[in-house]
C-alpha cells in the first residue's frame, strides 16, 4: 500500500542513465532557481520603508537612494559570482570558495551558513507568500501556519517528483509574477507621469529631515539588502544545468540580476511617489496594486502571482539545499546519505531533511516573517562576504589576465556584504543572535561527524587495520523460548555451519516450569546441550547477556568465535508483529554492540 501511493505522488523509478533528461535549460532554471531573489521583491522594499517610517512619512524619500545602494551591491554580487561560476564549475558555490582559498573552518562557515540560510528561504517564502493571501483574504488570518506548512508538503511531493517535472510546473507562476509586477510598474508609472498621483503624497527627494542618522540609514540599507537572497543558489546549483553548464549558468544568473534590478528599483520607485507607508496586514505590493488598480480583476491576479512566487520561491531552496549537502557529504562533513540520489535522482534525503525544518520554522516562529527575516538575511551575507573575500585571495595567488578588474569587484563585494553583515548584528541583534549560537554548534557538528568518517576509514583500511586472528573453532548460542518448528529450524541452520559446541539457552521464571522444560527438551533434542537460566525478576535479556558474557571470555581465550543465533518467526501480515512481542529484537539490539560476537537471525515465515 505505501509503495503504491509513493508510486502516486512521486511516479515511477528513474534509471541512472536517464540523469541527461533531468538537466535544465536556462528558461527553466531561471524559473526555479532565481525565484527566490525575485520574489524577495515583494519584501526588499518593505524592509526599507519600516526602517524609516520610525522617523516619519516624510523619510521615506530616503528609500530611493537606498535602493540605488541596494542596486550596486547587487550589480558586484552578480559580476562575482558569475566569476565563481566559471571558477569552480562543479558547483557549491560559497561553501567550495571559502573552503578552497580561506580554510576549512571558513568553508564549514560559509556551508552551514547556507544550510541553515536555504531552510529559512523555505520557511520564508511561504510565510510571505501566505501574508500574500491573507492581505486578500483577512479572514484567512488565524489559518496562516497551517496554510504555509501545506505549502511546504506540496512543494516537497513536487520535488521529490524530478527537477524537471517541477521546474516544468514551476515556471508558468515565475514567469505570470514577472509578467504581473511589469504590467503593475508600467501602469503605475504611466499614473505618474499622466499626473494621476498627486505630488503631495510624498516628500520631495532630498527634503531635511529632523532625527535621520548614517546609523538609521545602514541599517534601512541593510534591510534593503534582504532582496538579495537567492543570488547565490545559481553558482551552487551549475551541475543541474544542461551542458555547456558554466555559461548556461552565467547566462542564468545575468537575466536573473536584469530582472531583479528592474523590478526591485520599480516597486521602491512607486511605493516613494505613491507615499505608501508599511501597514501591519497589507503589503506594500497589496497596497501598490491596489491604488493603481483598485481592487478589481488586476489587483488580485497581481496578489494572486505574488502569494504564487513567494511560495514556490521555496523551490529555489529546495534546488541549492540538496547539492550543497552532496558537496558537504563528498567531504564527510555530514551523513554520506545526502549524497545518495532517490528514485526520480533527485537528492531525496537532502528534500525530505529540509521540508522537516522549514516545517520546523514555521511552527516555532507562527508564520511571522518578519521574524525571519533578518535571521535569514545575515545567514546569506556571510557566506557572500567569505566567498568575496576568498575569490580576492585566488586573484591574488593565481594572478591571472584581468586579475586586478575582478578583484576590484570582490573587494567591493566583499566590504559591502561585511558591512550589511555587521549592521544587520548591531541594529537586529535581538533577532540575529541565534546565529552565534546555532552556527558554531553546526561547525562542530560537521568537525565530529568528520572525525567519525576519518576513524572509520582508517580503521577499516586493510593498511591500517588490527592484524585478524585466526578462528580456530564457532561456539554457538541459541536463545529458546519453547519447543517449536521456529526453534528446530535455527538448530538444523546451526547443525549446518558445522560447529564445535551448540548450546541452547532457555530463561524460566518459575522453577517449576524449569525442570519441566529440561525433561521436554531431552526427550526431543538430546544432542543439543541445553542451558536453564532462571530468572527470578522475569528478564530475558540481563542474564541471557550475563551468559554470552561468561562464554564469550572463555571462547577469547582459545581463539574461538562466539556466534548467537536468534530464532525469529516472521507473520504474514506486517500489523501481526505488533500482537507480539519483540524480545528477539531487542536481544539482537544489544548483541550488535559487542565487540566478538556474530549475530545471526534465522526467519521462520508464517503461512497464515
């Protein structure tokens, strides 16, 4: 039954040679992967505004040389990461920047940075795109986490499907968004310079204003700077692109910049001559809509398109997560699992772990994105300023033709995320700080897992390895519970391996019962020495240990094999397991840590 509803929701199994099809062109990756930077245009500027609405009204006009800072550092993060792009061709981005020319820690910085920073993109996204919803449907208010964790189940089964059957889906609500934002700005622009919008509705550019600070101004800037990600998910994502990957990924991430530049500077444009001011229920994109459309057929396509991208900008996390985790698993920083591709080759492990925290999220933070977001925020400016900074490094070390134009750009990128990174601890720090606690718990992590795999490695490396004793002879266990086909089919599976001793082993509780058994038991199975350990306190598995114990150091001593096994009837029907009891498992359980002895389970299939 499960296998045929995950036949349902996932569709069939992929062969390995089919991973060509599941590449993607650059109209599909620019759908998936850039989703998440531009539906950050639908909060970027907001961010902006609530900063200054603390001041007044008349501060808002600050927003448009604001967003022209917000511009330039997009402008170098592009330029850089297209050099990245060409740089390291395989992917991992950040992570595999840092690594490579800062160190491992600062990669590990960068990785878990971005780990954490693509889970908060899920959780994110679909908060925003659910406030989308609910400014059009307020009475949808109290139903916001419940809605926003459907979302992410959704998005997940999408996933889970293929890259390309969810590029395939995902691309038609991109594309509608970007179509609707451009019919939005174009229309708004037209009220404009019609002479539709009164000029008093905002302050003149470049109007004194009492109480406004470069401090106020950073930090405005810094919250601007939320537009920003996403920029990075293409330069982790190259090896899901359709060859030549490199400049198909460079092409990708050019447009994606063009159209973030156009729509961002045109919703900030519009929000300044409108005089919109950020409002607890309604976004300023809602509002925006609203006064040039009122709230007709456009309004709520435009609503519609924006709950739609904000959501599905999840996807853009769930394209990044999975890859980088593969390039953290080569590396042993994390569980090999999440390099293992699933039935449609897709990183399985790495979709289901990030639907589980953003599902996490939610439930922990209400659906509050404005909780999130600066959280999510200074998560992206750190790797961008160590990837910055360790691209300047590699232009330093390598020199190579035009070194000094693209380490001008890294430097600029470099300062400029350091900065955003810096104002987002100083003015959000009561929303940031977790950050210097989750983030050095995850290095640590990655440093014990790490130890792990290496121990391992060397361990099992025939080089290295303890020098094999030679077996000189098998002492077999047998645990029985009664005189059964079960138990005489383990003991003819013993018979077979051709041991020196069999030794069966029976726990009674009563003594009654115990002397009862051994004459049973001589009368059916006289060759099979037979062991009574009764057991006053009615545990089976403490003084059956206590007997292994006992055998296993007389065995050490001559160099023989102490072997258990575990008799085990299997039912026909899986839910008959659960009217029985398990002491076989839990036998096996505890046997499986010693250290010299084998543990073998002998099935006896039931037929009814």
């Amino acid at each position: 039954m499960l296998t045929s509803l995950k036949r349902i929701l996932i569709g069939r199994p992929l062969k390995s040679t089919e991973l060509g099809e599941q590449k993607l062109n650059k109209t599909k990756a620019l759908a998936i992967l850039s989703s998440d930077a531009l539906s950050s245009v639908a909060y970027g500027p907001e961010q902006i505004l609530l900063v200054l609405i603390t001041i007044s009204a008349a501060a808002l006009w600050y927003s448009v040389p604001i967003a022209l800072g917000v511009l330039i550092l997009l402008l170098a993060l592009i330029l850089s990461y297209r050099q990245i792009i060409f740089a390291y061709p395989h992917g991992g981005g950040a992570y595999v920047v840092s690594k490579e020319n800062l160190g491992k820690y600062p990669g590990l910085i960068a990785g878990g940075s971005l780990l954490v920073d693509y889970i908060l993109t899920v959780a994110v996204s679909v908060s925003a795109g659910t406030d989308a919803i609910t400014s059009a449907f307020p009475s949808l208010h109290d139903h916001t986490v419940a809605i926003a964790v459907i979302f992410v189940i959704l998005i997940t089964i999408l996933n889970l499907r293929g890259v390309t059957e969810s590029a395939s889906i995902l691309a038609y609500p991109v594309y509608l968004f970007i179509i609707a934002l451009f019919i939005l700005i174009g229309a708004g622009l037209y009220n404009i310079w019609s002479g539709g919008v009164a000029p008093e509705l905002h302050a003149p550019i470049g109007t004194p204003i009492a109480g406004i600070s470069l401090f106020l101004l950073l930090k405005a800037f810094a919250s601007g700077s939320s537009a920003l990600t996403g920029v990075e998910a293409i330069s982790n994502a190259i090896p899901n692109f359709k060859s030549p990957s490199p400049n198909n990924a460079a092409k990708t991430l050019m447009a994606m910049g063009i159209l973030l530049a156009l729509l961002f500077s045109g919703i900030v444009c519009l929000a300044y001559y409108y005089g919109i001011s950020p409002a607890k229920e309604v976004t300023v994109v809602s509002q925006i809509a609203e006064q040039t459309f009122g709230r007709h057929f456009m309004y709520f396509f435009i609503q519609g398109t924006t709950a739609l991208i904000l959501i599905l900008a999840a996807n853009t996390g769930y394209s990044a997560f999975p890859l980088l985790a593969v390039n953290l698993a080569k590396d042993k920083f994390i569980p090999r699992m999440f390099a293992a591709r699933g039935d449609r080759l897709g990183y399985s492990n790495g979709i289901i772990m990030l639907a589980a925290f953003s599902i996490l999220l939610i439930i922990l933070f209400q659906g509050q994105t404005e909780q999130l977001i600066p959280l999510y925020a200074v998560g992206v400016f750190i790797p961008f300023t160590l990837s910055q900074s360790g691209m300047m490094l590699k232009w330093l070390r390598q020199k190579p033709k035009g070194w000094v134009t693209r380490f001008i750009i890294n430097t600029i990128g470099a300062v400029i995320s350091f900065t955003v990174s810096i104002m987002f601890f100083l003015t959000k720090f009561n929303q940031v700080w977790p950050v210097l606690i989750f983030l050095p718990l995850i290095i640590l992590l990655f440093r014990q897992i790490n130890k792990h795999y290496e121990a391992v490695g060397e361990q099992l490396r025939l080089s290295t390895c303890e020098p094999i004793v030679p077996i000189k002879g098998n002492v077999i266990i047998l645990p029985v519970a009664g005189i059964t086909h079960v138990v005489e089919h383990s003991i003819n599976y013993a018979k077979s391996l051709s041991a020196d001793q069999i030794i069966a082993v029976h726990i009674p509780f009563e003594r009654e019962d115990e002397a009862v058994f051994e004459e049973k038991w001589k009368n059916w199975m006289p060759d099979i020495r037979l062991v009574t350990l009764h057991s006053p306190y009615r545990s089976i598995i403490q003084p059956f240990m206590k007997f292994v114990d006992t055998i296993e150091r007389k065995a050490k001593e001559s160099n023989y094999q102490v072997s258990v096994i575990i008799p085990q009837f299997i039912p026909k029907k899986g839910w008959h397991n659960i009217l029985h009891n398990q002491t076989s498992f839990y036998i096996r359980a505890r046997l499986l840590y010693r250290k010299d002895v084998v543990v073998t389970t002998v099935p006896y299939h039931l037929k009814k």
